[in-house]
C-alpha cells in the first residue's frame, strides 16, 4: 500500500510528519464503519442527555465522546439536506456550532472540559471534506467568510498571486483588474472552505488539470512557509494538479543594507526547532542562519515592478493574455 507523508503544522506552529493511510481506497459504507456513525431517525441534537449517554458513550468508560456525536450531527445534517429533510445552513461553521452542536454536547457536560470542541467540530469537517471527500462544505450551503478578499480571473485564472496579510489586498485587486489574474489575501491560514470555492470559481474558466501559476507574498519566515505549503496543498486537494509556485519575499530580492535593517533573528525553542529545521533545510533561511523577513519590508514599488516582470515572462511564453 502507498502511504501518503504530509508536513502539517500543530497547535504549537511546530511541524510533524503524519502517515496517512490514502482514504480513497475505502467505500463509503467502510468509512460509515470506521468511524462509528450510524442512521438515527431522531435529530440528534434533539435526543435527551440519557439517549445520547447510551448511544455516544466509549464502552470503556461509559463518558461521553464528543467526536463520535459530533461526526454523526455532520453525517445526519448531510444526508438530511440531501433528501431535503433539513434545510440549508446559509451561515458558517460557527452558525452550525451553535445551531447544532454546541447545546446537544452541553446535555451531557462536554463543554465543560478544557477541549475547545469548536475545533473538534472543524477537524470532523476537514477529515470528512479533505481525507475522505464524502462532501464539500457547499453540500450544507455554507459562507466562505473570505469571498471578499479575492478576485477570479476569466482571461488568466491559472495565474494565482496571493498573500499572507489582506494589507497587500489593495495592490492585489489593481492586479486582477490589470492582468485579469486570479488573486487572494488569505489573512492567515487558509481553510478548505475557501479553498474549495475558490477552486469552484476557477474552473468555470479554466481547466484544472493545466499548469498553474502561483506567486506568493508571504513572511520569509516558518510561518509565512507554512500559511504558503497549506494554501498549496489545498488547492492540489481541490483539483489543481499542477502548481509552478514563485516565492516573490526573498532576500536575493533585496540589497545587503535591506536585509541588515529588516532581517530578524527567529525564536528558538523545543516547540520551534523541528519546524525552523525544515524552513533552514528548505530555504536557506538568511545566509544559512535563522534570519527571517517581513513582506512589508520589501519596497512596495520593487515588488510591483518584479510582479511586472514576472507576468511579462508568462506572456512571453504565451501562458498569459492580455
């Protein structure tokens, strides 16, 4: 069997590699099985404490388990949606928290454990969206939160420049108006949610499984390296195959005095070394040393002209019009 490795980022911005057992080998029926969610007639989140207790309770310790309520809430909203039995969400993931399972988890005293399950509830949705693909997050009629910070090219969508901080968001639309490009401020860690309706949106212009084009403005740091693997990776998950990626924040971009002025040694720490290992062995860092660089160090008027020039080599090539 072919395992799968992925570097992904802990609560602790440290990295780890995790095996992954590839899912799409599994009908849905064996994933049902797997993990433990079952067909109730009742609204789950409408059973009573002692129901739940005898339906969602791990055999060892009879306590309740709030993954296991959780995972079947998402399943029987889903399949309800599907036979038109339960309308659809037309909010986000919070209103689906509270619309159907922070109170069910409250019956049976769940919220009172340090466990945010807020973000147990996040983690269901990504296994069974991501690792599974049972659904897409559009399936319940969710918002994308992040629709206003990005800009869909018709002509050139198989270009895609995106950054860390929606600061850059600004300069980011004037280049979509420009070049008819596909652009994005991400504002963090992007989610599958948007990823996947930005993927959505693409392909009504574009193929997916030609070349892409990314260019990313992110911190030249672990962090702005992960906010960038992450986005990478999410798409790929969405359907775009190929992704020629260009780091537009480096400090070959930048003259000596630059980086002496801008550069910032990186903290260090049991929490921080596997992952500035990684950085180091995949970047080079600053000089070989820990050095890092914020995107709004690069002058403004540098990183457009070097966009300019970027795009003009894609023109060239004929894999952009204008």
């Amino acid at each position: 069997m072919t395992y799968l490795y992925k570097i992904i980022p802990t609560k602790q911005g440290e990295l780890r590699k995790k095996i992954m057992e590839p899912n799409s080998n599994l009908s849905q029926e064996e994933i049902l099985q797997k993990e433990e969610i079952q067909t109730y007639d009742t609204p789950i989140w409408e059973m009573s404490r002692y129901q739940l207790l005898q339906r969602f309770s791990a055999e060892s310790s009879g306590n309740p388990v709030a993954s296991k309520i959780i995972k079947n809430i998402i399943w029987q909203v889903f399949t309800w949606i599907k036979e038109q039995k339960h309308p659809l969400i037309r909010g986000n993931l919070r209103t689906f928290w509270y619309m159907r399972v922070k109170v069910p988890l409250g019956r049976v005293g769940l919220l009172n454990e340090p466990t945010d399950h807020y973000d147990t509830m996040l983690c269901m949705f990504v296994r069974f969206t991501r690792d599974y693909k049972l659904f897409k997050y559009k399936d319940f009629g969710f918002i994308d939160e992040n629709w206003e910070n990005r800009r869909i090219g018709k002509t050139n969508p198989h270009i895609i420049l995106f950054s860390e901080k929606t600061g850059f968001f600004y300069y980011l639309k004037e280049l979509n108006e420009k070049y008819d490009i596909t652009v994005a401020s991400l504002g963090g860690q992007a989610s599958v949610l948007s990823a996947e309706y930005m993927v959505e949106s693409i392909s009504q212009y574009s193929d997916l499984k030609r070349p892409f084009y990314a260019y990313s403005i992110v911190d030249y740091d672990p962090s702005g390296w992960i906010v960038e693997s992450n986005f990478i990776d999410l798409l790929k998950d969405q359907g775009i195959e190929k992704i020629n990626l260009v780091r537009l924040i480096q400090p070959q971009y930048y003259t000596e005095e630059e980086i002496n002025l801008n550069c910032y040694e990186l903290p260090t720490g049991k929490s921080k070394d596997t992952i500035n290992a990684h950085w180091l062995e995949e970047t080079g860092g600053i000089k070989g040393e820990l050095y890092g660089l914020e995107a709004e160090s690069f002058p403004l008027e540098r990183l457009l002209s070097l966009i300019d020039e970027e795009i003009e080599k894609l023109r060239a090539l004929q894999i952009l019009t204008f």
